[in-house]
C-alpha cells in the first residue's frame, strides 16, 4: 500500500536540509506544461531504466496528477521504487491538488 505526503507538507520539506527528490512521472508534454518546482521527469515507462540515475539514500516522491487514485501513475510509482529498494512516497491528490493549494509551478 502506498504513503502519501500532503502537499503542504512537501513544500516544507523541499525548503528543508533534507529534501526529497521529486520525480514527475507524467508524459514530457504534462511536465513541461508545469510542475512541482525542482522535480525532475521521468515518465513511469521510463522508469525501470532509469532506477541507477536515483539515488537510494534520499526519500523519493514520484507524482502524476491522480486522476484514478488506487491506480494512479504516481502510486504506482511509488510502489515500484519500494520495491527496489528506495524510501518512496506519493503527492496526496498528485499536481492537481498541488496546484489547487496554490503551491509553485514550474514551467519549462
């Protein structure tokens, strides 16, 4: 079963000495459409192939925007990584929750 960080509360930790690394699973058009400040993109097909470029010793929180939660590309994510060995959690609500509280976006 998958963790969840509020929103609010990644924002607090992403302004603290111990920050996460924020992957953005979603397609490069989605990110680049806006993101969570700081993340960095690595769609959730790309993933497996990539896990030698994340590093084991920093809580990792993947997102998507959640439209289908229980299923949802972040959660399964998040799932993924646990399972390879990474402290990994999902957004609660994904981007879309991320914007509606407001929070930065970045846009590339």
């Amino acid at each position: 079963m998958t963790e969840f960080i509020k929103p609010v509360d990644l924002q607090e930790k992403l302004n603290s000495d111990d920050r996460p690394l924020v992957i953005d699973v979603r397609s490069s058009d989605e990110y680049n459409e806006g993101h969570v400040p700081g993340a960095i993109n690595i769609s959730i097909d790309d993933l497996p192939n990539r896990l030698s470029e994340i590093p084991k010793d920093r809580q990792i929180i993947p997102y998507c925007n959640m439209r289908h939660r229980g299923n949802s590309r972040g959660e399964r994510a998040a799932q993924y990584l646990q399972e390879n060995g990474f402290k990994a959690i999902a957004i609660d609500g994904g981007f879309v929750d991320w914007n509606k509280t407001g929070l930065p976006v970045e846009r590339t």
